[in-house]
C-alpha cells in the first residue's frame, strides 16, 4: 500500500486497515495511529462545530405540549414520566426543535441514572430528574459549547438545545434549586 495513496483517500477505513496490516510491528505504526486519530477528532469537531454554526431558523407554530411529551415518552419507556401540565399547555414553538431539546434532557437524564423524569408548569417549562446531581463547578459550565464530562461525549448538546430555544424566543437554564423530591431541574421560559 502505497503511503501517499492512503493518506491522499483520506485514511478510508479499509486502506487504514491495510496499511496497519503492512506497517504492524514497525516504527510507523505508532505514528500513523496518532495521525489518524487526531484526524477523526478533527472531523469530529469540525462536524459539531457545524452543527452550532448551521441551525436552521425555527418555523414556530402551535404546539401541543401533551402530544409532544407523548412522543417523548415512548422514546424513553424505561422511565416514570410525571406530568403536571392539565393536559392543556399549547404554546408557539418550532416542534421538532422543542422534541430535540426534551429528548436531548431526557437523554442526559438517563446518562445520569434517572429512573423518573417530572414535567411541570410553574410560569416556565420545569423539567426534573431523580439522576445524579450536577456539581456546581460543572454547573458553571454546562452549556458552554464542547464542555463536557462523559467520556465520550462532544460537549454540545446542551449548547446546541440553549441555542434552539434561543431561535424559538426561548431560554434554556439550570435551576439553581431542583424541584422537591428531584436533583435536578432545567428550565424553559420565555427570553426577557
């Protein structure tokens, strides 16, 4: 395999995996690794960079918050959903948006070891969870793009969810005290 081939096609899977084959045990391998490595990390921050950069604008119309929460349970069935809304909370949003951001809590939420997620109206969206808290020093930091505490994580869910309410006319922030019985509350209301 020819070096400058492998690396002019972009390391494909399949010619990575040759050329390791044909360079195992030598003094390139360990480079090469490296080399490759520190290019999928790159893409992978240039594509989550994109996605911060590139939000479409939110086409906000009527949204059933009782429907919307619906979906959002039969995604996540292991959990104990507690919802206080009488039932009749529509609002203007953009829906897909508004169900990315909820399933992107839940989501951290369960990471988190959630087994009941609590969703109520107190003049703001309270949304809670029973998982672990999160530590005020990372609290501070949640939703600063690429900060993240998983070990596999990429640091812009939260970003990315702040800024989708942001385009709805919404904010997206951490309770400073949970709802009662919960370790931790996000909270959806209007911008000022």
């Amino acid at each position: 395999v020819d070096l400058y081939d492998a690396m002019t096609d972009g390391l494909t899977t399949g010619l990575y995996l040759r050329l390791l084959r044909a360079i195992k045990g030598t003094p390139y391998e360990e480079g090469i690794i490296a080399i490759h490595q520190t290019g999928m990390g790159m893409t992978a921050f240039v594509e989550n960079y994109r996605k911060l950069t590139d939000l479409q604008e939110a086409e906000l119309e009527e949204v059933d918050l009782q429907q919307t929460l619906e979906t959002l349970g039969t995604l996540y069935p292991d959990v104990a959903w507690h919802i206080h809304t009488d039932g009749q909370l529509r609002f203007k949003a953009d829906r897909g948006m508004m169900l990315q951001v909820l399933s992107n809590l839940a989501k951290n939420a369960c990471e988190a070891g959630a087994r009941d997620i609590d969703i109520r109206w107190d003049n703001a969206l309270l949304i809670s969870n029973n998982g672990a808290p999160i530590p005020p020093d990372v609290a501070r930091e949640i939703f600063v793009p690429f900060f993240t505490t998983k070990q596999t994580g990429s640091g812009i869910g939260l970003a990315l969810a702040r800024l989708m309410m942001h385009k709805q006319g919404m904010n997206l922030s951490l309770a400073e005290q949970p709802v009662p019985g919960f370790r931790t509350t996000f909270v959806i209301s209007k911008l000022p």
